[in-house]
C-alpha cells in the first residue's frame, strides 16, 4: 500500500506518468478527500487501485495496470459531474455543458475565472456541510453510520 510521497515504492515512470499521479492526488485532495490511497491487489503487482475517503466512504477504482492509471481513473470518477467554484458542473468533456476541467502537467484546473471559495473556521478536511454552506447551499446533514451511533443514548 502506498500513500502520500512514497514514490520510491512505485515502478518507475516517465515524467508524464509521475505528473499525472500527482495531479489526480492534488485533485482528489482538493475535492475534499480525507484519504487517498494508492496500492496493488495481487503480490505480484500486476492489478493496482487507487481509493479514496470521500463523503464518509471509499471511493475505490480498482484492476488497472498502473498505479497512475488508477489514480487518473479514480480522480475523473470524482470530479465528472461534481460541483465547480463557479456553481456550474464539472465535465471533462469540452462537448458536454458545464464548466471544463483540464489537466496541464501536475494539475486538474477549470475554465471557469470564479476565485476560490474560502471555508471559515476549523473544519475536518472533507466536511461536505462546511463547503456547502460556503457555497451558499441549503445545508443538509450529512452523516453516517457511526456519527449516527455515537449520537445515541447509551444503557446503563
């Protein structure tokens, strides 16, 4: 299993294959993952996946030849349909409407000039309520399983 920077327990990869890992890793970063990992299924290296802590669950992109590939994969998966800055939908597809994300070297960017939107206050990495009230959306709660257990009252 490799996370973060261990790039030293990668196959080696070009200049191309090591921007695009990074550029899916900054941008499911700055989608609000609270996790992002990167490792092989088999022993042998032959099958990697890419998953992500997103939203309360994983997100995982699974059976791809190369850790980057996985990555790439996972981080389109997320960013495809999702929300911009600039209130529009995301599309990585210049015929699709919505605001177009690109990829140039390391880094996803959209096309749209919106600045960036800033959440106040101390916040976990990945809070959907904190970035939706930024946006201005009605605020719904999100939670899950065991936020919900945590809450109940325990027997004496």
């Amino acid at each position: 299993m490799i996370t973060g920077d261990e790039f030293d327990e990668l196959p080696p990869m070009t200049v191309e294959q090591r921007q695009q890992l990074i550029a899916a890793a900054d941008v499911i970063g700055r989608m609000g993952a609270s996790l992002f990992e990167v490792g092989y299924l088999d022993d042998d290296a032959g099958r990697w996946y890419a998953s992500a802590r997103y939203a309360g669950r994983r997100v995982t992109s699974e059976a791809h030849a190369s850790p980057w590939d996985a990555a790439d994969t996972l981080a389109r998966t997320l960013m495809d349909g999702g929300g911009c800055k600039c209130a529009r939908r995301v599309t990585l597809d210049p015929d699709t409407p919505g605001c177009l994300w690109t990829r140039t070297g390391d880094r996803w960017s959209s096309s749209c000039a919106a600045e960036p939107i800033v959440v106040g206050g101390v916040v976990r990495r990945g809070d959907l309520n904190a970035m939706r009230a930024a946006y201005g959306e009605r605020v719904t709660q999100v939670s899950n399983r065991a936020d919900r257990r945590a809450k109940k009252p325990r027997r004496p």
